[in-house]
C-alpha cells in the first residue's frame, strides 16, 4: 500500500465528487480540452464493483495543469468536480520532514 500511495503523489490533481456514471475514458477526455492528459487513474471498490468518485490525473506539462486549474467550476454529468493541486515535494524535503 506504501507503494501506491507514493505513486499517488507524481500526480498532478486531485479530483472528487465525480458521479458514478463517469468512466476514466471520459475523465480523460474532458481534462484533455486543458492540455495533454498522460494518466488518469479511478480506483474501484471490489465490493461494489463502482468507482469510488474520485480520481488522480497527470498532465504532461505544469502549464496544462494551470490551465484546467484556472476554470472553475468543472462540471460533468450536471456535477460540479472538486479539483484540488497535488503538492510535489522533492526528495530532500521528504526525508527533511521524516527526520
């Protein structure tokens, strides 16, 4: 689990409240308008076999991030997205801060 939660951290935006009937195919897309989408990863709760209404996206440069975080509100499906900026800490700050 430590594992995934570090790789969560190279993502770029943080994305809550999307509504079930939203698929990682279409989340993509939409943040595609704002620049070059490299990843978007929706995790799924075995149970339920539904996504768990949030997601992470990776942008190719900070400059598509800007811009998706410049508009607001986003809205897909009629439901306003909560989109919130990944901070990047450096190696060197990490291990800084665990110290």
């Amino acid at each position: 689990r430590a594992a995934g939660r570090r790789s969560r951290r190279l993502f770029d935006i943080f994305v809550a409240e999307i509504p079930w009937t939203v698929s990682s195919k279409e989340l993509k897309e939409y943040f595609s308008r704002y620049g070059s989408v490299q990843r978007c990863q929706l995790p799924f709760d075995r149970d339920t076999g539904f996504h768990k209404r949030y997601c992470w996206v990776k942008f190719s440069t900070p400059e598509d991030v800007q811009n998706v975080l410049q508009k607001d509100p986003h809205i897909l499906e009629g439901s306003k997205l909560a989109l919130k900026q990944q901070i990047r800490r450096r190696r060197s700050q990490r291990k800084n801060q665990s110290e």
